[in-house]
C-alpha cells in the first residue's frame, strides 16, 4: 500500500513536534530508562556477587547461627567451640575454620569508632586465604603469638580516620587495651571487602577469647576434601549438630546455595522494580495517545487535505500508527540511553566505594527496550490514528 | 454521443440540522466534458463548494447520483471513492492546504505515493511539473517560504501530479492579490489549452468568465446557464 517512505514522512512530522509533545514522552523516557539501569544494575550485581562466591570456592561450607534464613547475621551463639571437632570427624572434612566475632569500640587519639573484631587461628591462614581473607597489603599477617596485634584493612586505614591516615605500628586502644596494627589487609577486591565492611579488626582466637569474651566461634567455614562431597558432607554436619545441640539452631550454607539465595531476593527485587518501571511506561503510552491526540486535531485540514488528492482511510491510519510507534521508540532510544547513564553512574559510585559492580551494555536489552517502547507507541496511536482515518474529508477541511 | 467525464444527476444535498433542513443543493443536474473550463457561480451559501465537492467525489449527496467516467458514486465504497479521487480529479483550494512540515517537492509527491508510484518516479515527476508551474528553483522551499502566488502554483502543481482527468479549484484566487492572482488564472487557462479539463468555483463575475460556461446557482439551485465560444 504504502512504500517505507512512511517512516521518513512520520520522521518528518515527529521532528516538527511541538516541545509539550516531547514533555509528554517523559514517561516513556523515565519508564524505560528504570527498566534498562534496572536490568544492567542486576545483571552486574549477579556477576559481581557470583565472582565473589567463585572465590569462596565451591568446596566450602558455611555454619552460621540461627534458623533457615541465609543471611541472618544476628550475633546469637549457638555454635560451640565443640561443633569444630564434631564436623572435623566427618569423612570428606579437610578443616574446620572458627571465625571467632563481636563488636567494640575502638579508640585513636581523640577519634572513636565502632569495630567488627573478628578472631582466626592463625594456623588456619592458608585456609582463610584460599577463601579470599586476608590477603595482606602491607606488614604481616598474624603469628599465634600475637595477642595484641592486629590487622586492619588499607581502605579503613586511609579513610576512616579524618585527616589522619592509621598505618603499620600505630596502637589502636581497643575496649581499653592497646593493640598494635601489624599489618594492613587489601580490600581492593569484593569478596575481601565484604560488600564495603571495612570496619573489620582480625585478631588472633586467643585475642578474641581473652578480652573480647568471644568463647565460641560465630560461624565456621569447613573446607572439603572434594568440591563433589559438598552436598554429603552438608546432610552429616546437619544430623550431627543437631544431634548435639537437641535442635536446629543453626544454618548450613554452601556458596552454591547462598548464591541461590541471592539471586531469589535479587529475582523479588527485580518483579517490584519492574512493575514500578511498567507504571511508567503506562504512563508514558498515556502520554504518546494525548500528543497523537492533539496532533491529529491540529492537523485537521491536511487530514482533509490528503483524503481529497487520494489517501484511503487505511493510508492514514498507517501514517499516524507509524508516527506514534517512532514516538515511541524515539522516547525508549532516549529512555535506554538514559538507563545506561544511569547506570555507569552507580557502577561508578560504588566503584569509589570499592565495589566493583560490571556494567554491559547488552545488545539485547537494548533490542527490547527500544521495541517495547514502539509496541507501546503503535499501540497508544491506535485510538487518535483511527479517529484520524474516520474523519470526513469536506468537514475536516472545513475545520477552523 | 460523447460520455461526459463528470455528471451530476437529480443531486440533492440536506443538512439535517434536527430543527431544520439546509438544502444546500436541490436537484442540480449537468455534466462536464473532456477539455472543458467551467465556472460556478453564485452568492455566498449558494452550494457552490458543496456542488464542486459533490461532483469530485469528496461529498456524497443525500438523493440523486454523481456519475465519474460513467461509474456511479453511490456503487462505491470510501476506499473506491479515495482510488478515484486520487487519480482522476486534481483539488485546488482557497486555502492552499499544503502540508507546512514538507517541502514544495515532497507535497507533489504526496499524491504520487499515495498512488503506489515509486519513489524515483515521484520525484521525477514533482520536480517536472515544479518546473511546469515556474518553481523549479523552489523545491526545497517550505510552504511558509513561498508566497501567497507560488503556494497556489504548488498546489497546483500537487493537483497535476497524477495526470488527472479534471482539476476542480474551489476560489483558487480568493486568498491571493490581483497578480498573483492573475497568475494563477493564467496557469489555468494554459492547462485548459493543453486539454485539461477545469472546474471552478469563483464569485466574481470576471474570473468567471474566463470560463467557457458559467453555472449560475442560487439557494442550491442552477437558475442559469452562460455560454462563451471558444476564446
Ligand atoms: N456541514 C454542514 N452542515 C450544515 N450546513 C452546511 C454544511 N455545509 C454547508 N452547509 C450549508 O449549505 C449551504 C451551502 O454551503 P456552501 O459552502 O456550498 O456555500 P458556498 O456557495 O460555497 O458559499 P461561499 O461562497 O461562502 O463559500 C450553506 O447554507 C451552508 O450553511
Ligand atoms: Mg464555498
């Protein structure tokens, strides 16, 4: 019926718009460009979390206080020192590491500040390592000797202190004792920043257990032989703990399954956002129906005009059906780019903050954010491009 | 005898206004033959738009038949009504009606595409027939950077595009001064020479009577019929 030249005709008129016509395409800007930082946002929070539990490694189990829920990080003891060697009697069971955990208060000078002491066996270092703890940036790590050493990670080192930078032997007064830091951790990485926890002071076990009161560990981390006798050994360290402690107080995680439950809570997050984002994207079809609606008013006599030099009642429905749908897509061009923007934004922010958060422009997002946006638009044209196409040629030249 | 190209036969028009009817044409009756220029005439709210709009397929009439290349109007459908618009009448009207957002040549090829005529061929033949009305240096020109003169030559020029068999003016000078005006009548006259059939609506007596024929209407209705040979 009619060539391309369509486009280029609803290109023509699009680009006269009026600026109240562009104002009304927000929505659809605002709508998609949610949906792109959304999906991006998500899409590098995935990555980057599934990074980090790459570098737990697959073979670790963690034990954590409390019932079913993953990330419950209430301090509660139910784990005992006992449970270390209970799980150490399982076959497949290459360690058991004890984090021993609480909080103080710790004092430099005149500067106060809330501390995460968090105590290891320095005989397990390589273990911690191997998990992504501890690597060291500066100094040393920890001896089993040390009693008031400490190690402190190199961003809190440089930033927690206003103008003042902590460093390898300075003494840090810790619930009235002193300590001295001995060496200084890299946290370059996520998984050793913890997402962005800095605040952490490692000490020794015996450190913790004398003047942190840190009897038992918080949670353990058991290294298996195998990466294949995971689930195994996780059905054993259920039914022996529970055995012992007369109910089931605690939670067995293993990266896989704390993976798992991220990506639910991301995947719940995802649903509300998306659903926000498509009230804006309705928001926007509202908006693309109105200017149609008022383009077609103001164009009232070329309407008629078109009809009397041959356009059938169909050519011009496709004219503005072709018009509202470029709207569209121009406002989910405009909305992906902006998402985009948006998104590096964050990326950007959180990197400063030492969160390394991986930003892709997808191809495929782009796709159907740009061809949602002109579904959306093809849609909202119907109604004003049908109103379009009924009018009568003689009235609609009439039309003041 | 020879088939008239329009023929209007026993047409009436109402306007049905609920409290009361309008007839703006009652029972008009005439024809119009391959190279002919005719002119209508009449005061104002005499039915001469109503009449051209009724014979070029725009308007349908409320009783009586418009017959165009001997096929009826009333056996048609709105899209059929569109087709024969399209390709055998050329409108132009008091006011222009271009389209302000496209160019000199993209309105004369608006009529082409509507067509289904490719869009080299389009152009070709926008740019010839620009250059047949005197604007061959106008056509990227916008409607609003032409005058009143070259508006008209234009629409004029969008009329011709698809060679039609008739060219119906509705005061295609009312809303010019006296020389472009003059111009535009020129042009017409010329296209009448070349053979183009010419139907059009005038109230004044002296543009009227460029025409070979004046239809003379009052209250809807045709009181009188004017012949001129041949000039
Ligand atoms: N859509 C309409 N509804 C009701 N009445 C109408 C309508 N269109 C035209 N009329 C009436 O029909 C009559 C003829 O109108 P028409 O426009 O044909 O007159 P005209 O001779 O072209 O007048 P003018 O010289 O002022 O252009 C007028 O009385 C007008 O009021
Ligand atoms: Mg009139």
């Amino acid at each position: 019926m009619l060539d391309l030249e369509i486009v280029r005709v609803a290109f023509t008129n699009i680009k006269r718009q009026r600026l109240r016509s562009y104002l009304t395409l927000l929505g659809m800007v605002i709508g998609i460009a949610a949906i792109v930082t959304l999906f991006s946002l998500s899409t590098g929070l995935s990555l980057a979390v599934e990074g980090m539990f790459e570098s737990l490694g697959l073979d670790v189990i963690f034990v954590e206080p409390g019932g079913e829920m993953g990330f419950s990080t209430a301090i509660s003891r139910t784990i005992n020192e006992s449970d270390i060697d209970i799980i150490k009697g399982i076959p497949g069971v290459e360690e058991v590491v004890g984090l021993y955990e609480t909080a103080a208060i710790a004092k430099y000078k005149e500067h106060e500040m809330s501390a995460f002491i968090i105590g290891y066996d320095p005989n397990k270092e390589e273990y911690m390592q191997g998990m992504g703890y501890l690597s060291l940036g500066k100094g040393r790590l920890l001896e089993s000797s040390d009693l008031y050493s400490i190690l402190i990670s190199e961003s809190f080192a440089k930033d927690a202190l206003e103008g003042e930078e902590l460093d390898v032997r300075k003494k840090i007064e810790i619930n009235g004792q002193d300590f001295k830091i001995v060496g200084l951790l890299d946290d370059s990485d996520l998984a050793s920043s913890s997402f962005g926890i800095t605040n952490m002071f490692w000490v020794t076990k015996n450190a913790a257990r004398t003047f942190f009161g840190a009897e038992d560990p918080i949670e353990l981390a058991v290294k298996v032989t195998d990466e294949h006798l995971v689930n195994s050994v996780v059905e054993k360290i259920e039914s022996r703990l529970e055995r012992a402690h007369g109910e089931k107080d605690f939670s067995v995680m293993t990266s896989e399954s704390l993976l798992e439950s991220f990506n639910t809570v991301l995947g719940v997050m995802q649903i509300v956002l998306l659903m926000l984002a498509s009230i804006s994207v309705v928001v926007g079809a509202i908006g693309i129906m109105n200017s149609m609606l008022m383009a077609v008013l103001e164009r009232t006599r070329e309407i008629g005009a078109m009809k009397a030099i041959g356009a059938t009642n169909n050519m011009i429905l496709a004219i503005f059906i072709t018009e509202a749908g470029l709207l569209g897509m121009t406002g989910g061009a405009l909305g992906v780019v902006l998402g985009y923007i948006v998104a590096f934004g964050i990326s950007a922010v959180a990197g400063s903050l030492n969160f390394t958060l991986p930003i892709v422009i997808d191809p495929v997002i782009v796709v159907i954010g740009v061809s949602i946006s002109a579904g959306v638009g093809i849609v909202s044209g119907i109604v004003p491009a049908r109103r379009a196409s009924l009018m009568d040629p003689v009235e609609a030249l009439r039309y003041e | 005898m020879k088939q008239p190209i329009l023929e209007a036969r026993n047409v009436f028009k109402i306007y049905d206004m609920g409290k009361m009817k309008v007839n703006a044409l009652s029972d008009v009756s005439f024809k119009i033959f391959q190279g002919e220029f005719i002119s209508i005439m009449g005061p104002s709210g005499s039915g001469k738009t109503t009449l051209l709009d009724i014979m070029s397929a725009l308007l349908r009439p409320t009783k009586g038949d418009v017959f165009i290349g001997g096929k009826p109007v009333s056996k048609m459908d709105d899209n059929e009504l569109a087709r024969v618009r399209g390709r055998t009448i050329g409108f132009v009207f008091q006011t222009f009606n271009l389209i302000q957002r496209m160019t000199a040549l993209e309105n004369v090829m608006l009529p082409l595409w509507f067509q289904g005529i490719a869009m080299g061929e389009r152009e070709k033949r926008a740019r010839e027939i620009l250059e047949r009305v005197g604007l061959g240096d106008r056509t990227h020109h916008k409607p609003t950077e032409l005058s009143g003169g070259q508006r008209q030559r234009v629409a004029i020029a969008r009329a011709l595009a698809v060679d039609p068999d008739v060219i119906v003016a509705d005061e295609p000078t009312g809303n010019l001064d006296s020389v472009s005006g003059e111009q535009i009548l020129n042009l017409l006259d010329e296209l009448n020479k070349e053979g183009k059939t010419v139907l059009m609506v005038t109230h004044e007596r002296d543009i009227g009577k460029r025409a070979q024929k004046i239809i003379h209407l009052k209250d809807g209705k045709i009181i009188k019929n004017e012949k001129f040979g041949r000039r």
